[in-house]
C-alpha cells in the first residue's frame, strides 16, 4: 500500500527565504507526483505535475524534482512571499488502471512579512 | 486550462435530508472522482467513475452513491445526510492514460445540523 509522507508539518519562514518541502514515497511504482496547493477552505489547485520518467519540473519561482528510484520530491520556492502562505500537497498517482492518487498530510506554510 | 466547476460552495442541510453535490468538468475527461476532506483524516477517496454509467467505490463509500449520466458531470448523493458526514467534499477529473494529472474543483463545505 503506498503511502506518502510530508515534511515538515508546518514550516513559518520570513518574507524572501527560499525554501524546500519535502516529500516521500514508499512505492517507486508510480506514474506521476503532483505538488498541490490549498488555501484555507478552498479546493486544490496544481502546482506542478512531474512524470515518473522526469527528474523535475519548474514553474516561476517553484521547482519540483523526483528521485522515483529513492522516492523522494522536493518542492523549491524561491525568494517566498507572504501570498505563499497555504497547505502544500504531495501526491502520487498509479497502483490501478485508473490512477490511484495517494496523498501526504500536507505541510503548512506560513510565510510573514 | 481544465475547469471543474462544483455547483455549491456552502451548503447547510438538515439530518435525514437527502443531498445532492453537482460536478462538472468541461475537458472530456473520462474519470470523476469525488474526495472527502476532514482536519487530520486528510483527504479521503468516496467514490469514482471511469466511464458514463459506471462507477466504483472508494474507501468510504458508506452512507454516499454516485451517479453519472453524462460524460462531464458526477453527482454525489447523501441519501440520509447525517452529522458525521458534515465535511469539505471535493470533486476531481483526470484524463485516462499514464501522463495526465489530477484537475480539483473548488470544494463544497457541507454542513449536516
């Protein structure tokens, strides 16, 4: 059974610092991981999507890398601003025909002026 | 950009009632799935669909159905709605094949009085 873990649980850095959360996974058998963000009571929305046979992704000031072999992800975010505030979301797809998605619990960023 | 759109963001409902969730997704995606999302519990998998008519039950199925008439809409049901089931539902889309990714809706807060 795959399971995802989140690191840390919550993260309150100063405006500007760049910073790493990280993910794990225990089955390497996976199609793909996407790195989600949630705003307190809101839906999910999708940061970066990286297939299994990638090594990372990068959008603005956020990268996502995937070592599939040692299952781990990184989500880098650079120079972080208070709007980055918010539960980031690692999750893995595969395991069925359908896609299973697995989710970690989240890390929550706080990030003050 | 994929859109998937939940008709309600608020609902209040009384036990016993009979509840209907509406989702839409407007990129021809063969797979809906509808999550429950409770503090601690994270986010929970009810039940999915991978075709028009077909479905399969997820981790919690208790207490919910699902149907699905047409291809871009997934209906989640409470048949009885009951205090426990008072949560953050979120609906999701995803193409059928190895590279696609998750698209979420917005969420709907339901609460059960």
């Amino acid at each position: 059974k795959q399971e995802v873990t989140q690191i840390p649980a919550a993260l309150s850095v100063p405006e500007g610092e760049n910073l790493v959360l990280n993910c794990s996974f225990t089955d390497s058998a996976i199609y793909n991981l996407q790195w989600f963000r949630q705003d307190p009571g809101k839906g999910l929305t999708s940061l970066l999507l990286i297939q299994s046979s990638q090594r990372e992704q990068t959008s603005g000031r956020l990268n996502a890398s995937l070592d599939k072999s040692s299952g781990r992800s990184t989500l880098y975010i650079a120079a972080s601003q208070p709007g980055d505030s918010a539960t980031y979301l690692c999750a893995v797809t595969g395991g069925t025909s359908y896609g299973k998605l697995t989710f970690g619990q989240g890390t929550i960023l706080t990030v003050h002026p | 950009d994929v859109k998937v759109t939940q008709s309600s963001r608020y609902l209040v409902k009384r036990t016993g009632e009979k509840v209907f969730l509406e989702c839409v997704q407007d990129m021809d995606h063969e797979n809906m799935f509808w999550y429950r999302q409770d503090p601690g519990l994270g986010l929970r998998l009810i039940y999915f669909s991978y075709d028009v008519k077909m479905k399969e039950k997820g981790d919690i199925p208790e207490g919910y159905s699902v149907s699905r008439e047409k291809k871009e809409r997934f209906s989640l049901i409470l048949e009885s709605a009951s205090t426990n089931q008072t949560s953050m539902y979120l609906c999701a889309s995803r193409a059928t094949g190895y590279s696609y990714g998750y698209t979420f809706g917005s969420g709907t807060r339901l609460t059960v009085v």
